[in-house]
C-alpha cells in the first residue's frame, strides 16, 4: 500500500488495495448497524435467521438452474480468506453461481459529463474487448468515491468491487480482456511504472499550474515518446494503456496542450483523432447516473425523467446495470398526457433475458404498474399516471408545478433560462465564433444571402441569451482575382477617383460591366491580372482603389443590415491573407503536406479523395488557404470553444474537410471544442426554381425587404380606414415594418435550414397560420386585454406585480393547457442549443399562441372573478413571446 490514504473500511472486506492496484471485495450477506461500534455485527432473531436462510435456499435453487459458474475476475489477488474467518472452501461451495457475469462501472459522478477516470475505463473496454455496464452506486464501498469495477452477475445485487480509481480500473481491464489489435499487450511492468508516472509525476504537475513541474514531467514524456517514434511510450503500437492513462489526463488538464511540444500535441492527437475514444465517450454517455430531480432546474422533461429514474430504481435495483435508458418524452398527442415512459418495454425483455424477473411481473404492463408503484405520491412533479397500450407510462406535470413555474415568470419579468445558461463549459459561457452573412464586395446583396444573414443573427442571439461571448463574424469577400478586374475599370470609367470619390449606386451593374470588359478585351484582361499581384504585394495606388470599392459596398450592406437589426463585425478574407503562410508551414513541419504534381501544396483528411489544396501550384491561395488561416486565427487569437459556420448548403463539405483538417493537426479537441455548419437550402420562386425577377437576374435584397414592408402598410391603411387599426397614421410606417421585415425573417426561421422553400409574400404576411403576422396579433391581443383591464376594471398588474401580490392560478383546463406551454420554454431553448436551428423557437412560440387563443376564448378575463390572476397569466404569456420574438430578431408591437 502507501500510495495514498485509504479510511478504515468494515471488517468483512477482504483485500484492499490503492489506485493502480486492486480490490476484491464481497457484500456482505449479515445487515450491519451502522450506530453500532465499527466491525460489531447486530444479532439477529430466530425468525429473522429463518428468514435469510430461505430467502439464501431460494437464491441457491434459482442459481443452480442457470448454466455454468463464471470465472473469478482477473485481480491482483483473488484469495478471499480472511474474509468472514473459517474454511473458506466451505465458504465458496455455499456461494451461489453466477451466470451472464459483467463488468460494471460504479459510482460514476453525475455531473452531466464523464470525468477522465470514467473515460479512461471506458476507453480500455472498448480497446480490450471488455464490455463494460452501469453500476450505479456502490453503497458497499464507502471508503471509496469515485469510479470503481465490479464484476458479477448481469442482476446482482452484491457484486464484487476489482478495482478502483482510472488507473486501477483500467490496469484491471488490460489484464481481463484481449486487444485485437496486432502486437499490442495487455499489461507490462513498463506500462504500470508509466501509471505510477501519470499519477505521482503528471497529475501534480499539471494541477499545480507550476511552469517549471510542469515541463519536468513533459520533458520525461517526450524523451519517451522520441525513442518510441511518438505513437507510444512503450513500444510502437498507440494506445496501450499507459498511453491511454496519458493521453486523457494530457487532453482533459486544463491548458496542458497549450504549451506542450509538437510531438506530444501529435501524441495526445492520436487518441483524440482515434475512432475507439469516439466510441468510448459514447459508452461513457450511457454509464452516467440517471439525474436526480432538481428542484432549480426549469426544464419539465429533465424532471419528468429524474421522477421515473428515481422510481425506477427502486422497483427494479437491476435496471442501471441492463443498459436501459431512463428517460421521459414529450408527449406527441397532449390529449393522452404531458410526458411519458417507455422504460418497461425494454426493462421487461432484460429482465427476462436475466433471469431476474420479480415473482408476480409477467409482462410489460406489469413493469410498467410496478414503476408507477414506486412514484411516490408526494413527488412535486408527476400526477395522474395510467399505463397505455403494451406499457408507455403517460402523466401528468401537477398543476402546482405548473403554477410555481408561470409565478416566476412574473416575478422576474422573463421566462426562466434552461440550467446550462450561464455556465462556463460547452453548454454557456466560452467564446462562440459565428461566420454568417459574408456577401462579396462589389456586389450587392441579394436573396441567396436572405438566409445565412437571418440565421446567423439569431442563432447569435440565442447563444448570447444562455451565456456565451459571441462574436458575429462578417467574413467579406475582399479578396481575389476579381480585384484586378474591379481595379481596372474603376481606372478607366472614373480616371479622377483619387479627387472625386465616385458614387457607384448600382454595384450590380458596375461588377457586370467590369465582367463584361474582362470578357471581351484581351488587354483588359492582361492589365487586370497584374493589378492582383501589384494589390497583393501593397501597391498603393491599387490598395487605395481596392479601399474605395470596400467602402462603397459596406454603404450597400449597411442598408440591408439596418433593416434586420443585423449586428455584425466585418473580418474578410483580406485580414488573413499574411496568416496563410505560417499555417502552409506549420502543417509541412508535421508532415502533413503533400505536394501534387504542378507543385500544389495539398492535406488529405479522412473520407475525402479530394484534398484541401493550401496552396495553389501558381502560389497562390484560395478559400481552402484562407479557411484554414481563418480557424486557426479563431481558435488560437480569438480562444473560441466553438465556430459555427453558416452558408449555402453546397459548401457542407469544404467545411467538413477544414474541420478534419483542423482535427488532424491537433488544433481542435473534440472535448473542448465544437464546430458546426449549418448549411441551407435555397430560396425558390413559385416555379420551384430560384428566386430571381421575371428578367432573369438576382433579386436584390433591399429591395425584397422593402415590398414586404409596402405590402403590409396597405393591409394596416385599409384596416385603418374601416375602424379595424388601433394604430395611428403616424405609427402605421414603424409598425408595417415590424410586421413586414418580421414576416421575411419568421418565414425563414420557422422551418427547417436545411431545406428549400418557396418565397411567398402572400403566404408570409397572412394573418392566420404559422406566420409572424399572427403571432404580433396574437401578442397584441393580449396586451389589449390587459390594457382593458386596467381601464375599465381598475386591475393594474404592474401594480399587482410591484406590490408583491401577483398569484396566477391554473384551475380550468385551459389555463393549465397555457401554464405547461409556458413552460415548455427551457426545453426549447436545450433542443435548439444541440443543432442551433431556430425553428424550435418558432414552434415554441407558435404553439404558445395557439394555447393563448384557446385560453381567452374559453375562459372569461375581464370582469370575472379570477380576473387577476387570468390578466397575470396574460402578462406571463406575452412577456415569454417577448423573448422569442428578441432571440428570432423580430420586433415586437403592442398594438395594431
């Protein structure tokens, strides 16, 4: 022993061992009262002898009828003499046997993501063939607190613990499994003193944040790696488990790759890279422990599920450890219930499978009833529970639940954040880089940039909402071969331009007609190419022409941004141009670069024949060349943990190719890193081809703007002139434009990104449906109503709300119909969060409507009794739309 501490443990252990080491120990069959002095055991009656003996008799008998006995797990030491003192042959004869035997992982901390010793176990089973399941918590154990192996039977209850701690466990797994893969070993002596190394030497080192500790252990590390030609430490074959203990503490230690040299960067990058870590974090994903219920947590489907898993537990002990997942699901049809169980389907055929059914449970109903059992009347969540059809558990959220959530939307002003807003890992609070709208200059912008311009605003919008530092890149395209062509014509078409700014109104025309001179006069077409060598080597003169064009086409944007409530900081492909080189470089010094016939330096990534080409056989660059300066700009300058690229949907693989890129190099952790694009379908016209005017060309986009807006200030002038506006002439410009620009954009946003979809205006600027129109009336409406209120009834919830008397009550059908749609909105917000599709938000709040207009035509507000309350629900029910309508970048109106 010696390697560290370890507290007493009850007498009826057997052998224990530290970290990097193993235990052996069996529960025990006698109940130890735990107010009684350490190691003294409580007697036990007659009858309660007589009981253990025939429940032990029947345990046998069932034992006896499965076939085969399992072989002891591989440990250190497997003599369990001592145990409970006497003959231990007589000790083992009277163990029942066990069948379908399993490594289990216990005690898996449940903090939402799988900590380095969970993903040191879980890699060493995938690489040894030694499966691992949950283990849930291993009460016999309480001298030990984190991660520990047990080994048994698939349904024990009293399973043995192998080994504890990262390295033990995965020392244990290397000896009881088999590595598939050619000349590797199990386990060596070299392996375990690099154990030992990771755990007195690296960990301290890399928790202590001491420079100098820090490179003593890197140094030892790498003169390792140097003999072992950097795929390992012992020898030539990757990922054995010293490199597996190694690589995972150097990948999750906070900073430890920031510093470190290239060949451990490359090392670390092995496992990153490896497919069997990929899959090990997924095994990881299904070890951790079911949550429990948290009462501050907003989301109704994480309580939803913490109330079954709970429930589950108790009914059947053995569920964690059959692999079923424990989760509840919205109900598809609210009619049968708000969420659901489909646990006791599966649970039944492991059960089953196991051996291990509980005497009266035949069926999945029955698990289902037996779970429902178990749900403890006083839960704060559930109600109302029935099993339907083969065995889904439909419930009910209690109206008291609702009733807290809806009160605290009044109270704060603002519908409740999900549990990851704010917080510092991948869920809030990094830096998130995103690369949305980025038109060329020189050109106008025209509906193909409807698109990325309206998503990225508002997936920017909900990152900021939960927490992160966003940064809205505009990346121009201010840089290229068309410069030299640009340059030129500006030179002859305005010769005083160094005087006389020229006003270039139409940049359409102005690029076609440069084009169209590039096209037909050879001369033009030689000049124009030199001007892209004297612009990319500084020429002044062409540098100042270039400036002019950028100036011109950002007077352009700027329209179409302001339209929107479009915030967006330019960063083109100009400011990485003297960032290219190093990158070419620091990929040829790893060994990364091909050079193709024609002297193209090129990077193959996996599953593409076609390479990213860094540099062209000419020497120039192109997109691939700035792409890859822009990532490694935003990762390293800008310290994002996560970039997200919007474009046009053809581009999906270029960006996948830049982020394999970015993989293989060692730039991006798939644990501390995320990369997303998010690639769309086109605009169509009515033809189902794409949206252009009737000649043929482009539809500008200020122009598309502007008749949306046209469109709806003739709907509110003629609503105006018969009686049916409740807006003045002065307002009715600012309020079409709400309603016009809101509807472009709500259009868009409420689908899906990724497909096509026909450009409408009559079927965007509609009044009914699931339109922004109907939304803003529906917001209106309500806040009519509350108006009304206070006029004609005196009821003034603002002075309800600061007086501190402000108490919503759910009691008809349909005010708790609108209380669970309100409080459906954290879900919302977590699902859009996973892919960064707005359209969750636009379901949301188009579903929120529809429960809103059922609310207020089925239940009286003005002048009935419960006229407060249902005026505060009015309130919460609008204020939540606020915040929809601030995360899709539409503003909102209070009459119209």
């Amino acid at each position: 022993l010696g390697h560290e501490h370890v507290p007493d443990v009850p007498s009826t252990s057997s052998v224990l061992m530290a970290e990097g080491s193993f235990l052996r120990y069996q529960a025990p069959h006698t109940t130890i009262d735990s107010t009684m002095p350490e190691g003294e055991e409580k007697k036990l009656s007659k009858n309660e002898l007589k009981k253990l003996a025939k429940q032990q008799e029947k345990a046998n008998a069932k034992a006896a009828k499965k076939a085969g006995a399992s072989a002891p797990p591989p440990a250190a030491n497997n003599d369990t003499s001592g145990a409970q003192g006497g003959n231990n042959t007589q000790a083992k004869q009277q163990q029942p046997k066990q069948s379908n035997p399993v490594y289990r992982l216990a005690n898996v901390p449940s903090t939402g993501t799988a900590d380095t010793c969970t993903l040191k176990a879980c890699l060493s089973s995938i690489l040894n063939s030694a499966p691992l399941l949950p283990g849930g918590m291993a009460d016999f154990l309480p001298f030990v607190h984190g991660p520990a192996l047990l080994y048994g039977d698939a349904a024990s209850q009293s399973p043995a613990a192998v080994a504890f701690g990262g390295n033990g466990i995965v020392k244990a797994l290397s000896l009881a499994g088999t590595r598939n893969d050619e000349g590797a070993e199990g386990m060596t002596a070299a392996m375990d003193d690099w154990l030992e190394y990771e755990r007195c030497e690296l960990r301290p080192a890399l928790s202590s944040g001491n420079a100098t500790q820090i490179s003593a252990a890197l140094g030892k590390l790498e003169t390792a790696l140097e003999v072992h030609g950097g795929t390992s430490v012992v020898g030539s074959t990757p990922l054995t488990a010293a490199d597996v203990v190694l690589t995972i503490t150097l990948l999750h230690a906070e900073g430890a790759l920031v510093n470190a040299s290239p060949l451990i960067q490359a090392y670390a990058n092995i496992t990153a890279s490896s497919p069997h870590y990929k899959a090990a974090k997924a095994l990881a994903s299904t070890l951790l422990p079911p949550p429990s219920f948290d009462p501050t947590d907003p989301s109704l489907l994480n309580a939803s599920s913490a109330v079954f898993a709970s429930a589950i537990s108790a009914a059947f002990p053995s569920a964690l450890s059959l692999d079923v997942e424990i989760k509840a699901f919205k109900c598809k049809d609210i009619k049968h219930g708000d969420y659901q169980c489909n646990a006791a389907m599966p649970l039944f055929q492991k059960l089953k499978a196991a051996g291990c059914l509980p005497e009266g449970v035949n069926s999945p109903q029955d698990v289902a009833k037996a779970i429902i059992d178990a749900v403890p009347s006083d839960n704060p969540v559930l109600c109302e529970m029935n099993v339907n059809g083969p065995g889904f558990i439909m419930s009910r959220i209690k109206r008291e639940y609702l009733e807290r959530g809806v009160n605290h939307i009044i109270k704060n002003g603002a519908p409740t954040k999900p549990k990851s807003a704010g917080r510092n890992d991948a869920s809030g609070g990094g830096v998130v880089v995103v690369d949305f709208s980025s038109p060329n200059i020189a050109k106008e912008m025209h509906v193909g940039h409807l698109r990325s311009t309206i998503i990225g605003e508002s997936v920017c919008r909900i990152l900021s909402y939960v927490g992160h530092d966003v940064k809205r890149i505009n990346h121009v395209g201010d840089w290229g071969t068309q410069f030299g062509m640009l340059i030129q014509y500006l030179k002859e078409e305005y010769p005083d331009f160094h005087g006389d700014i020229p006003n270039i109104t139409d940049l359409t025309e102005f690029y076609k007609n440069a084009k169209m001179r590039f096209d037909e006069s050879p001369e033009f077409k030689k000049i124009s190419q030199l001007n892209v060598v004297k612009l990319q080597a500084g020429d002044e003169e062409c540098r100042k022409i270039w400036q002019v064009l950028c100036d011109v086409s950002r007077k352009e944007f700027e329209k179409v941004y302001d339209r929107l409530d479009i915030t967006v900081e330019e960063c083109g492909e100009s400011f990485y141009n003297d960032k290219i080189a190093p990158v070419i470089e620091e990929f040829d010094s790893r060994g990364l670069v091909s050079v193709e016939e024609g002297g193209a330096k090129c990077v193959f990534v996996p599953k593409y024949k076609v390479p990213l080409m860094l540099q062209k056989s000419d020497g120039g660059y192109g997109y691939d060349s700035t792409d890859m300066a822009a990532i490694k700009y935003r990762l390293d300058q800008m310290k994002a943990s996560q970039i997200v690229y919007i474009t046009d949907f053809t581009q999906g693989d270029h960006f996948q190719m830049v982020f394999a890129a970015a993989k293989k190099i060692g730039w991006v952790s798939e644990d501390s890193h995320r990369l997303d694009h998010i690639g769309f379908g086109t605009v169509q016209g009515e033809d189902g081809k794409r949206f252009k005017t009737r000649s043929g060309d482009t539809v500008r986009l200020v122009d598309l703007l502007d008749e949306a807006v046209s469109r709806m200030e003739t709907s509110l002038k003629e609503r105006a002139t018969d009686g049916k506006a409740a807006v003045d002439d002065a307002e009715i410009h600012a309020t079409a434009s709400a309603m016009g620009y809101g509807a472009v954009k709500y259009f868009d946003l409420r689908r899906n990104p990724t497909s096509n979809y026909i450009f409408s205006y009559d079927r965007m600027l509609d009044t009914k449906g699931n339109t922004a129109i109907y939304l803003l009336y529906a917001h209106a409406r309500l806040e009519s109503i509350i108006s009304k209120g206070k006029a004609e009834f005196g009821v003034d919830v603002d002075e309800l709300i600061k007086a501190g008397k402000a108490k919503i009550t759910l009691a008809h059908k349909s005010e708790r119909n609108l209380g669970l749609h309100l409080e459906f909105f954290a879900d919302a917000v977590e699902e859009t969060l996973n892919d960064l599709f707005p359209y969750h938000i636009c379901d949301f709040v188009y579903a929120l409507s529809n429960a809103a207009s059922e609310f207020v035509t089925q239940c009286k507000v003005l002048g009935s009794p419960e006229m407060e309350s249902r005026l505060l629900l009015c309130r919460a029910t609008a204020i939540s739309m606020r915040q929809c309508f601030d995360l899709l970048g539409i503003r909102h109106v209070y009459r119209i």
